[in-house]
C-alpha cells in the first residue's frame, strides 16, 4: 500500500493504541514500577501500593498473559508455595517509558523541594536522563525533525 495521509489512516492496528489497551488500565504502571524497584510478591507490592487485592489480581494476571511479566513459584517455610511476579525480556524494554513519565513529572508536577526518587547511574552516579536518536546516533530535540510515514501495515480507513 502506498503512503495514506495520517487523516486517511486507520488506527485500529495502531502500536500506540495496542500499548494503551495494556498499560493504560489504572494501576498497571504503577505496579510496573513496583516490580522495577524490586518488590515481586504480591502482598508486598498490594501493601506498597495500597490496592485491592482483586484489582492486583486481575492486573498482574493480564500483564501475565500480554508477556510483560512472568510468574515464578517461591515458597516460605510453613507456608504454600506461591508466586512472585518479574519481568520478562518485554517488560524490561518498558524502563524508558518509565523514565519518560518520570521525567515529565519531575519537570512539571515536583513540588518545590524536587522529586522523591532520583535515578542515578550505578557506575559514575551521574543522574540517567532520556535522549531520542535516529538509528544513524542522531540526537534529537522532541518532535521537531521527526516524521511519521505509513508504515507496512498502514491500511486506509473504511469510508461509511
């Protein structure tokens, strides 16, 4: 198919729209983070977080079955073995959006004392900030000199 004009363009096979169906539900990043910082049974992050326990359920049950996290069997002495919850390979290259929302809300929401958490890294402790690149290690300002163009999925929109 040839190049469709954005306006012209059918967004149900969108990767935008398929990532929102998965972590726009409430929650999701959230106990995304949660994992990332470590805590992987669910009684630890429920307690952290302060959710329902049938909303984590159901939370970690779907990202368990999009491929984000895994379950893993762990069991405590005396007790019945149960699961903690880690990243699987996909659900480790969510980091960067992680660090984006973080990000913005650093810059725009931070009361005046700065943010809670600072990300630094392990090896020089310098803070760890986003950069956007093309493929060819050019850097990036935002949304100025990027393009968006069909890609080989793109397919019209069906006109009523």
């Amino acid at each position: 198919m040839g190049s469709v004009h954005w306006q012209d363009q059918d967004t149900s096979n969108c990767s935008i729209g398929r990532t929102w169906d998965i972590m726009g539900k409430p929650w999701v990043l959230l106990i995304l983070r949660e994992v990332f910082r470590g805590l992987h049974r669910f009684d630890d992050i429920r307690r952290h977080l302060g959710i329902s326990e049938p909303v984590l359920s159901r939370r970690l049950h779907g990202l368990v079955e999009e491929g984000v996290l895994e379950r893993r069997p762990y069991r405590t002495p005396g007790n019945r073995t149960r699961d903690e919850y880690h990243l699987t390979e996909a659900g480790l290259e969510l980091f960067p959006l992680l660090v984006a929302l973080k990000a913005w809300g650093d810059r725009h929401l931070a009361g005046p004392e700065g943010p809670a958490t600072v990300h630094e890294h392990q090896g020089c402790g310098r803070p760890v900030v986003l950069e956007l690149r093309c493929t060819a290690d050019h850097r990036l300002e935002g949304v100025e000199g990027v393009e968006a163009r069909s890609g080989p999925a793109a397919r019209a929109l069906a006109r009523e």
